[in-house]
C-alpha cells in the first residue's frame, strides 16, 4: 500500500485523472483506520484468506451484488467489471475499476456527482453485508521497512495532492520510528507489545532515510535532515564495504549469519542498496559531500551491466543512473514561509532536490528561492510563481 501511494502519487503529477485522487484518498483511509496502531506505526498486513478460502471476505458473486443493489446493481458492475463469469476464482469477483467515472457519466447520460452518489451508496450496502462476514487475521507486528515505505508514500501523497492528513500520518509515523525503533543511531527492524529485538537490516536504514529526507524537503525542517544523517554514517560505518563499494544487508556487528549478503536487486520491495545509493546522492549535495556523492556514482556505474539485461530488476539502479546523467535540479529556498514554497514546488512533475530553512518571522529578509544545476546557482527568485514559471519553462 505504501508504494502503490507513491506511484499513483507520481503518476497524478504527470497525468492528473481523477481515478487516481481517488486511490489514494481511499488507501489512506484504509491505513488510518485500519492499519494504524495506537502509538501510530503501521500494522504489517491482514492475512490473504478467511475459513480457509483465499479472498474470501473480498470477492463477491454477481448474483450476490444483484440481490443487494437491485435497480442499481448494472451500473456497479458495469464500473467494477463484475460479471457472471467472475474474473476471480469460482465465479467470483474483485471489484476492480479501470476506468474514471466521467466515462461512466457519459455512457449513462447522467452526471458524474450522480454516479459517484450511487457508487457511495452502494458501497455502504455492500460494507453493511461484509462486515458480517468472518474477517481475515491481522499480523500486528510493526515492521521499520515497510513502515518507512507507507511513510515515504504518504509524504509523496503530500506533495502530490496536498493532503494534510497524509502528511500527519508521515509525521507520526516518523516520530514513532524515531522513538520507538531507534536507539541512538541504531534503527530496530520490529517492533511487538513494547518490545523491539531485532537489529536494523540495510532495508530498514535505507528506506527510514529515504523517508526522512523526503519529510525534510516538504517541511524543511531540520530535524529530519540530522537524522538522516547520523543514520547514514552508521550504516557506512557499518554496513559498507571498501572492496566492492556496495553495502552489506547486514551490519557487522552481526555474528549469527554464515555469510553477509548485498541485496542489490528490486523485487517485491526496491533494491536496498540502491534506495541506500540515492540517499547518499541526496544528501551529498544537501550537505555539500563530496564523498557521499562518490561512493553513490561508483556503484551506479557498477551496475550498468545489470541494468542492461535485467532492466525490470533493475529499475531502482536505472533511476540513480538517471540522475548521474541527467543530473537533479536543486532548489534552496530562504523565507519566512520556507515550508509552504517547498510543497507548492513538490507538486510540479520535476525532478527536484529541495532545501533551505524557515527564516524567523522577526527577521525580515524577504524570499530567495535558488534554482541550480550543476552545482551553479542562477539569480535568486523573489516568490514562488515565479520560480514555478522558470522551473516550468526548463522542463
């Protein structure tokens, strides 16, 4: 969930379709009310079956949605695919919409507020008979790594649409990594009952501080950015390694394992070297690094050849190869209202490294938004239309 967050969170700032606004308003709710413990970490996952069946509490036949929408059921089913066949198992199915509800309006000669009242409608009826249904379990346990995923998607929901509560949900869920799973500059992999026990895997560190430097460049506030760094130079000091300029899974503090692995390859989560590459890039030119930036380069242009025959594997790699080539454009931002320039500016559908600080209001400096490349800085800009104007004529 939270990366299908941030990919329908990029896709909207390329291609604005309101299905896609409407996904991640919904995965966000489903992770408020559904996935959130108290203490605000993110459960791992509810379990695939119930009594036994996959998908049980899911899917639905169509005569069953029949008998509960009446009049309304061949709109619905028109919408979500459903059909007799089913496009599950047994007959049975998943409601799935693959296309926005305007061409629904128009193919039912009506309006698309009146289709999504019938859509809301329906829905309830359904929920009503699917919450007497026995539920799959929960796995309750708090893992680091995928909460700094659904954190990460959650602050890239921010940027791309502007949602406050996504934004507070990413907050809270960072000050309970930070509290909760964080010793030090030692990150804890889970997290049960009060307890965490498990040391940090490179995963856990790379997408924590991916995480906290995405919340960095939409609040600018520097805590973040501190944390990230200290993170960084434990997993360097601990997880790197000279010989092959890549990183370990695990640190070396860890004795029980016969041997040490790299993880070099996406699979169902990105690649955690590459994730942990792409920091290092970020925050050596944040932080003016040299040696960041270096260590970031040399492995990228390592995995050239694997990029080249297994692209789909890849694709993290291909991304910190990208910006080798066609480098990031930075932006720094001095103002009173630093924060709120920076997420207007994280709406534009650019790649964009952004920085700066929150100027005090008592002291009246006026706006200065750099945009650089290349290490070269052009003028300072005054105000944020502006600097949205140049920013989109470069593009």
């Amino acid at each position: 969930n939270g990366q299908l967050l941030s990919l329908y969170a990029h896709g909207y700032k390329i291609s604005p379709v309101p299905l896609y606004l409407n996904v991640v308003e919904q995965t966000v709710d489903f992770i408020e009310k559904q996935m959130t413990s108290p203490e605000k970490g993110f459960y791992s996952a509810y379990d695939a079956d119930s009594e036994g069946v996959e998908g049980k509490f899911y899917v639905w036949g169509k005569s069953e949605i029949q008998t509960i929408l009446g009049a309304q059921a061949p709109l619905f089913c028109d919408i979500f695919n459903i059909s007799s066949q089913g496009n599950w198992e047994n007959g049975e199915n998943v409601l799935m919409q693959t296309q926005d509800l305007v061409h629904f309006a128009m193919k039912y000669n009506t309006s698309v507020q009146q289709v999504e009242d019938i859509v809301k409608a329906c829905k309830e009826k359904l929920w009503e008979v699917r919450s007497r249904r026995v539920a799959p379990n929960m796995d309750d346990k708090i893992l680091c790594a995928w909460n700094a995923l659904a954190s990460k998607g959650l602050l890239d929901v921010y940027a791309a649409f502007g949602n406050p509560k996504a934004l507070k949900m990413a907050k809270e869920n960072l000050s309970f990594i930070l509290d909760k799973l964080t010793e030090g500059a030692q990150l804890y992999r889970n997290y049960k009952n009060n307890r965490a026990n498990i040391p940090g895997f490179l995963d856990d560190y790379a997408f924590t501080i991916d995480a906290l430097i995405a919340a960095y460049a939409l609040t600018l506030n520097n805590t973040y950015l501190e944390r990230a760094q200290a993170f960084t130079e434990f997993v360097i000091s601990n997880f790197y390694d000279e010989q092959t300029g890549l990183f370990f899974y695990v640190s070396q503090a860890n004795h029980d394992l016969i041997a040490r692995k790299k993880e070099l390859h996406d699979s169902v989560q990105p690649s955690s070297n590459a994730v942990m590459m792409h920091n290092l890039w970020r925050l050596g030119r944040i932080q003016d690094k040299i040696e960041y930036e270096n260590i970031a380069k040399n492995a990228a242009l390592s995995m050239i050849e694997g990029v080249l025959q297994y692209p789909a594997s890849h694709s993290h790699w291909a991304m910190n190869l990208m910006d080798l080539i066609f480098d990031v454009t930075e932006v720094k931002i001095e103002a009173n209202n630093a924060s709120e320039i920076a997420a207007r500016l994280s709406k534009l559908p650019l790649n964009l490294l952004i920085s700066g600080k929150n100027i005090p209001e008592n002291e009246q400096k006026g706006t200065n938004i750099y945009i650089c490349e290349n290490k070269t800085c052009y003028a300072p800009l005054h105000d944020v239309e502006a600097a949205e104007t140049f920013l989109k004529h470069k593009r």
